[in-house]
C-alpha cells in the first residue's frame, strides 16, 4: 500500500482501510487550511490505487470499512469513484461502508441515478465541511460554495440515502462576522439536517490566508470565551430531529458530545458551565508543529 504526502481522515474512521484515490484537494484554496499546501492536486494512476486495494484486503480481509483519501475524492470523477467503490466491494466480502471527504460541488455534479449507484456501492458517508451557513464567512473563507449548495447538497445526499457528517468551524468568520456566523449556520444546519454534526475550532496555522490576515490586523480571530459563545448561541438555535453531536476534535477548549435533540439541555449546561471560566485569551494560533497535530 501506497500513500503520497500527509494522510488525514475523521477521528471515526480510526478503524477503516485508507484507500488513497486522489493527491491533495482540488479545491485547496480555503483560507483556513493547510493540509494540501505542499501536494499538487492529481488523480493517482488507477492500476496503483487498484494494487493498493488487493494489498489492503490481503492484511486486513476482515474490514468493515473503508476510507477515501484525501480531500475530495469525488473529484476523480463519479465512473472513476464508482469503479473503485466495486473494486473495494468485491475483495473486502465483510464491508460494511465506504466513506470520503466531500464537497458540495462535487456531489452536485452528480445525476440522482449515480448517486444512488454509488449507494448501493456502499459508498454511505460523505463527509462535509460546511465551516459555516453565512454566506459573508463562507466567501472570507474562499470555500467556493454558498449556502444554497450546502443546503441542495444535503437534500440529494439524503434523497440518495448517502448519511451526510457536517463540520462546522467555530471562529471561522472571526470578530467581525461571529453574528453572521452564528445565525448563518443554525439556519443552514436546520435545513440540512445532518446525520451526525461536528464543531471543531478554526486554528490559525502558519501557509494559510488567516494567518496573513492576522499579521496585517485584517482578520481579528475569537477570544476563548467568543468561541465558547458561538458553540453555545449555535447549539442553543438548533433544531435537529435525529443528529449525533461532537466537540471533541483536538481543537475544541472542551469536549462534548451527545443526540440531539435529546441531550441539547445537558449539553447546552456544560457550556453554561465553562463559560464564566474562560478566559480573554487567544489560544486558537498555532504554531508549523502545532498545526502539524490537528
């Protein structure tokens, strides 16, 4: 098995076969990241990736999942994609899931007949970084999709029984646009109704477009307590019929996690409680070796 550059994936696919389709991000221009800045965004040569597959099954024959690197994988193509989800079905006999990071972009290209191809392809988990339902903070960021996107993508992902895992950056808009911020994602987040939900912490990390901002007194990043607050004013707003919730990413000031609706009080009691204790520090800059551990 090969693997080009750095490899992330979502803390819950600890437990999966990681399957490297593309190079880095198409996309890699968001003013937050840093995780693609040193590869050149390709699709691997296709006999590799199926090698990579059969040496996976002969070590691990037992998997019951498998994720999708790196970035966007859905990039490749949806007849690439869909080629390789066949080929990971027939040599892992005990597979339960597929999953990849995805963008709206991507998956809207997508036709409903595809969609629900690569479904029964067990491709079951796409992975999203909404960052944020305000349109001011998601064109600040440069993630190059509106709300409307995150929102049409959700509904074709659901339509195609594709189980959708939203992230959310808290301090993504900064000082400025923290309001924005808020009201823009409990919004958006309502009308996606996400399977499972995840609040991380925007950090500022060296190579990156906020990192600049800061230095030149442009972008004003959020105090602790500020954080703390846009967790709670967004936990607070929402309205989710059946949604797994977590803020235990390594960037969280505190870990959460519960269903919502069901723990929103005994969740929206912890902040509650924290909140008088935060302090009016920064503690959301980090320096190339802490960045390296996000």
């Amino acid at each position: 098995m090969r693997f080009e550059g750095r490899i992330y994936r979502p803390p819950s696919e600890a437990d999966s076969v990681l399957i490297q389709l593309t190079v880095g991000c198409s996309h890699n221009r968001c003013a937050f990241c840093a995780m693609y800045t040193e590869k050149r965004y390709r699709v691997r040569p296709l006999d590799e990736v199926w090698e990579d597959v059969d040496a996976a099954a002969r070590l691990y024959p037992q998997a019951h999942r498998v994720f999708i690197c790196d970035g966007d994988a859905l990039s490749a193509g949806v007849e690439t994609f869909a080629a390789l989800c066949g080929h990971i079905n027939a040599r892992f006999p005990r597979l339960d899931r597929i999953a990849a990071y995805t963008n709206a972009r991507d998956l809207l290209r997508c036709s409903a007949e595809e969609l629900r191809h690569l479904r029964s392809l067990r491709f079951s988990l796409a992975y999203l970084g909404l960052e944020s339902g305000s349109a001011a903070v998601l064109e600040l960021i440069r993630k190059g999709a509106s709300p409307e996107d995150m929102i049409e993508m959700a509904r074709v992902a659901r339509d195609a029984d594709i189980a959708l895992s939203a992230i959310v950056l808290l301090g993504a808009g900064g000082s400025a646009l923290t309001e924005d911020h808020i009201r823009g994602t409990i919004e958006v987040v309502n009308a996606m109704q996400p399977k499972y939900l995840s609040f991380l912490t925007a950090m500022i990390v060296p190579h990156t477009l906020l990192m600049t901002w800061m230095r030149q007194g442009t972008f004003t990043p959020l105090t602790d307590r500020a954080i703390l607050h846009e967790a709670r004013a967004m936990l607070a707003g929402l309205e989710l019929r059946d949604t797994l919730f977590r803020m235990n990413h390594v960037s969280n000031l505190i870990a959460l996690g519960g269903r919502l609706p069901g723990d929103k009080t005994a969740l929206l009691r912890q902040l509650d409680a924290l909140l008088p204790h935060a302090g009016d520090s920064v503690s959301c800059i980090c320096n190339e070796e802490e960045g390296l551990m996000l």
